[in-house]
C-alpha cells in the first residue's frame, strides 16, 4: 500500500440506516468498504451518550457470529468524529423487502435457521439488546446473507426471562409478517410463528433451544412425509408388476 494512499475516502451517509442516537455511514479505509456509526451531532458532547457508543463496542467487539455484524474499531474519522466500524454489510433490510414485495423462499428460509442461530448466540452471551424488527436484520447485497445489525448494548451476568420471552415473541411477529408478505405456503412455519407470538403466554416456547427444536422437526417433518410417499409409491409399484394386470415379458 503506497504511503499517500488516504486513509478515508469516499465517505457517504446512508439515512435509511439511521438509529435513534446515531447516523451510519458507508466508506473506504485504505481501499476497503467499512460501515460507520457514530453518534448524531447533537449528542456529541453529550457525556452519557458518549459513555453509551463506548459500552457498545466494549460489550460488541468480541462478539463473533456469522449472522451478526462484526465490529473491528472504534476510532476518530475525520469530519464525524469517534466512530464504531464495522464490516460492510451494504443490503436491504427486511423491512424494506417487505414493503416492496420482494422476499422469496430463500430469505424465509434464512429466517427459519439463520435468525435463531444469531439470537441464541446472543442469549448465550448475555447480551441484553434493542428488540429485534425487520429493520435490523439486512440481507447482504451479494450474497443475501443474514446479518443483524444494531444488537447490543450491555452484557449481563444472565438475562432475565422476559428478555429471553421478548424474543421469542418479536421472531414469531417478524415470521409472520414475512410470510404474510410474500404469500409463502409454509403451514408448519407459520404454526411455530403463531405459537411464538400466542396471547396465551403459556404457550409460547419457553426458549430458544425449544423454538428451534420445533423448526427443526418441521424439517425433519417434512424428509419423514417425503420418504413415507416414496415408499408408498414403490409399493404400490411393484404390486402392480406383481398382479395379473401388469404386462406381459416380451417373448
């Protein structure tokens, strides 16, 4: 890399991505596509926000999942300020998927397995965090990769079971308005999300382990129906090539 290669070009705020206390931002550090977050500019001198967007990084950098987006600094740029930066997740959000129409039967299934693998490793973690909304969970723009933005900002000895409760209920609200949205069939599914978000809170599963066990035995639900029909269907096979209707050997 050459000496006079600046560190930070092409800088550029992205307003959609915008949270409640901070403006995110795309760029290039020595070359590299990176994401900013830093605190909006009334809030710079702000003690206690300072103190938050620090607690952030603190409770996030160690943080390492495939689901979650990574943090690698936290450092002075130019004309922002102190900023968080992360990998460059640059996609659409789910929200904006939904409102436009766009989901397909891929993204549902990362829903399905991506999205409780992040929150399990959130819980496992102790990472109490903002609720989770489809505008927090981005689908890469090459790949289509589930990423959750925006997930912690403190770390506890253990959760409480409202938190893991709280979970639970807002997966199943996402699920079915995912699949409201793009009018995919998935019965099972769709069972699994009502009981998340079931106004009989006993109900509901008690945990993510629980949850996931439940969509996993949809899946294997769903190899069980297969197999059962493939068989029927050689049987009912070789009974007709058994009978005297089946049709004669050439001689």
């Amino acid at each position: 890399m050459s000496d006079d290669t600046p560190k930070w070009t092409e800088i550029e705020h992205l307003p959609a991505w915008d949270e409640e206390y901070y403006h995110v931002y795309t760029a290039k550090k020595f070359g590299k596509w990176v994401m900013l977050k830093t605190l909006k500019p009334e809030l710079a001198d702000n003690a206690d926000a300072r103190a938050m967007i620090e607690k952030e990084f603190d409770v996030r950098y160690n943080l390492a999942h495939p689901n979650i987006v990574m943090i690698n600094d936290y450092e002075e740029v130019p004309g922002l300020g102190r900023c968080i930066i992360t990998d460059d997740v640059y996609g659409d959000s789910l929200r904006k998927l939904i409102d436009e129409h766009k989901l397909t039967a891929d993204h549902i299934e990362k829903l399905r397995t991506s999205l409780p693998s992040a929150l399990k490793y959130i819980q496992n973690n102790h990472i109490v965090h903002h609720p989770i909304r489809p505008e927090r969970i981005i689908f890469t723009e090459n790949i289509g990769n589930l990423k959750l933005i925006d997930v912690g900002f403190e770390q506890t000895p253990a959760l409480t079971p409202h938190d893991t409760a709280e979970d639970i209920y807002n997966y199943g609200t996402i699920v079915l308005e995912a699949l409201d949205s793009c009018g995919h069939h998935d019965s099972v599914l769709r069972h699994v999300a009502e009981r998340c978000t079931s106004s009989d809170s006993r109900r509901r599963y008690k945990d993510i382990d629980s949850l996931q066990l439940a969509l996993d035995n949809r899946k294997s639900n769903r190899l069980y129906i297969t197999i059962i029909i493939f068989l029927t269907i050689m049987v009912a096979i070789l009974a007709w090539l058994s009978s005297p209707y089946a049709p004669n050997p050439p001689m």
